[in-house]
C-alpha cells in the first residue's frame, strides 16, 4: 500500500545559547558516534511549534494541555448558563471531564503549615492528577453535557448513555495539534489519540564542550562613598554554539485520519490535512525553543530545509554525522562540511535501499556554504516551500 510520509532535515547553527538545559541548569547533551554533542530535546521542539500554531491557526482548531482543565471547561459551562454559580461549574466541570476521560478531578491537596496531613484548599478549583489534552471542540461539547446535568440529578452522570456520548465527543473532532502530537490518557486508553508527527531530538553534527559565563548585576541605587562596591549580584550560566541537525517525520494518512475528513461542510475534505500539514511544515522550521533566549537572544533560523516525501517509510539521515564534522580548515565553521557530507550520504541511502522515490522534494538553502545541496531537491522560499507541500498532499489525498 502506497503511503504519504513528509520527511524534514533541517540544517541550523545557533551562537551561544541554553535552548534546552536539565535539572542542573546545563545544556542538554548527548553521545552520538562517539562523541559528546549538544541536543535539544523532541519535548523542546515540539512545544515550540506548538506555540507557533496559535500565531497562524484559529483558536477553534487547537487544543489545550493542562491540568486545570475543570477551570477551562467550567469558563465554557459559565457562558452557556449564567445561572450557574463558579463553585456549581467547578464542581460540573469535574464531574465531566472524569465522566469522558476516566481520570479523577479533584480540588489539590496543600500540606499544612505544621507539616500535617494534606488539606483541600476549598476555595480552588479542582485539578486532573495529570496533563489533559483537549481541543476546542471538544471542549465546547462536553460544556453542553455539563449544562444538560445541571440540575439533572445525581443519576445524569451516572447513566451510561451520558457516558458513552463524553467519551464520543472526548474521542472526536481532534485539533491540529492533537492529531499531529498524539494524547495519552491513562484512564481512558479508548480515547488516545496516535501521534501524525515524530520529532527527533537535534543534535549537533560536531563535538561540543559546554562553557560557563559568569556574569555581575549592578546595583544603580548604590550612590554612597562608603557604599560596598561589589556586585549586586553575581553568577554562572551555562551555554554552548552549535550546528544542528534536526528531523521530523508526519504521517499523512494518519494524520487525516485524526483529523477526520471535512470539519465543515463549506470545504473539500482535504482541507483540514493541507492546513495541518502547511502549519507544522512552517512552524517547525521557523520555531525556536525558548529556553534562555532573554540571555541570549539567538533568533536564528534555518541554513537549509529538504523536504522529502516518501511512499513507504521515514528515513532519517543523521548517519551522515556519525563521523562527527570538523571545522573548515580554510574558512572554519561547520556547515560547508556539514552540507557535502548530506549530500552525499543521501543518494547512497536512497540508492541502496531502493528508496529515490520520483515523488517531490523541495529545498531551502542560504548561502555558499551549502551549495553542495543544490542538487538535492527544486530549490524554493519558504512560502513558496511550504505551498508545494500543501498542493502535493492533496494531490496524493485525492484532491484536485
């Protein structure tokens, strides 16, 4: 069976930089053909495109992950029927959420200040045990349920019909980002949602040692003579620069599945699939995690985009960094070496596999220094770039 797989290598050198650090405040790093190099978690990525969406889709077709969920849908209940009170939609609020999804609401638990027993705190509203990933959609249905029980008696919530139409509507008419990142439920496996997009973690295609910046704060009140003149403040940030190599993958046909097909009725069944798609291709190249970027702000983008499509299954090329690149002996810097070696370990993949699929492929590069993938794919801008993705996804959907 032919399938649809847009696979995404992007090329991108960052300065000094913290995008993504653990526990310890320390760039994240990993080992890869030997070596120690700088990465950025496929968490840090995705959560940085997600936030691209809200800039460029409308609210009615993302989602929200939180655990106040009983807050956010209790807003929902409150704009259907203002005679309900904030306690009486908390309390509605909860009771449906866990009706659709499995998973206990409740009001949090704070420790007293004697270290005691855990406490209600009466006057908050009740919180999942965990992140709950929910689109507007299915937010405004369950808020309709909520509203239906008002009142209904303890036995609404309690019949089995109610509970199969939550779980319906908790199970349908996905979000973009629902669909292309997938949900998890722990009590409610029925409603799990498949990820259409995987993202790999970026790693530099080099060797890379963290360095530490200690910095002073002034204090601009101190005027006296005999004022001490030391800093107001002092510390360390750790940081690292590097040239990244980053991959994701979306599978298309599921991704349509997830979506369902033609949200409205005003407009063709593909439509939800090419606006998905087109939103992850820009805001996954475009998106930066924002970790530190206050400190440092590095605002860069992408030195070079290929976008392939495949027919049968995703390939990552980050093999061609197993050997990690060197500096330029004439010039320095990463990215002339880091080009030829992707350019030449793509057809020597695809050749020995069987994979050099006469499908399209769309490149974005800036500059000289990768010129050696110029051969690769038809060379366009971004928006034009991100257009041909779009086409080319519908036509394999079977739109015009």
């Amino acid at each position: 069976m032919t399938r649809t797989i847009l696979d995404f290598h992007v090329l991108q050198t960052v300065p000094p930089s913290c995008l993504n650090r653990d526990d310890t405040g320390t760039p994240k790093t990993g080992v890869y053909g030997g070596v120690r190099r700088a990465r950025v978690s496929s968490q840090a990525w995705k959560r940085a495109t997600r936030r691209e969406f809200h800039d460029l889709l409308d609210p009615a077709e993302l989602g929200v992950r939180t655990r106040r969920v009983a807050e956010l849908l209790a807003g929902r209940i409150a704009r259907l029927d203002g005679t309900i009170g904030q306690a009486e939609a908390w309390t509605l609020a909860a009771q449906t959420v866990q009706l659709a999804t499995g998973t206990k609401v409740e009001v949090p638990k704070r420790k007293s200040k004697e270290g005691k027993e855990d406490k209600p705190e009466t006057e908050a509203a009740p919180e999942s045990k965990y992140l709950l990933f929910l689109s507007a959609h299915q937010l405004d249905g369950l808020a309709e349920i909520a509203v239906k029980g008002y009142g209904a008696g303890k036995d609404y919530f309690k019949d089995k019909a109610t509970r199969e139409l939550a779980r319906q509507l908790a199970g349908g008419r996905h979000s973009v980002d629902i669909a292309l990142f997938g949900r998890m439920v722990a009590d409610g496996a029925e409603i799990n949602v498949d990820a259409a997009a995987q993202v790999a973690h970026a790693i530099s295609v080099h060797r890379v040692d963290n360095e530490s910046d200690y910095y002073t704060a002034v204090d601009d009140y101190k005027e006296r003579e005999d004022d001490d003149a030391g800093a107001g403040m002092i510390g360390t940030v750790e940081f690292n620069s590097a040239t990244l190599y980053r991959y994701a993958a979306v599978d298309v046909d599921l991704l349509r599945r997830n979506l369902g097909e033609g949200l409205r009725e005003d407009e063709p069944v593909t439509e939800p699939v090419r606006r998905a798609v087109e939103a992850f291709t820009r805001c996954f190249l475009t998106s930066m995690p924002t970790g530190k970027i206050n400190t440092f702000a590095n605002h860069t983008l992408p030195d070079a985009v290929l976008v392939k499509v495949r027919s049968s299954r995703p390939i990552s090329f980050v093999g061609a960094f197993e050997e990690p690149c060197r500096t330029d002996p004439e010039v320095g810097g990463y990215l002339r070496q880091t080009s030829r070696a992707l350019a030449s370990y793509i057809p020597q993949v695809e050749r020995a596999y069987g994979v050099a699929d006469d499908t399209p492929a769309w490149l974005l590069r800036i500059g000289g220094n990768t010129e050696a993938l110029s051969g690769l794919a038809e060379e366009l801008p971004l928006d034009e770039l991100v257009a041909a993705v779009g086409s080319e996804v519908v036509r394999r959907q079977g739109g015009a």
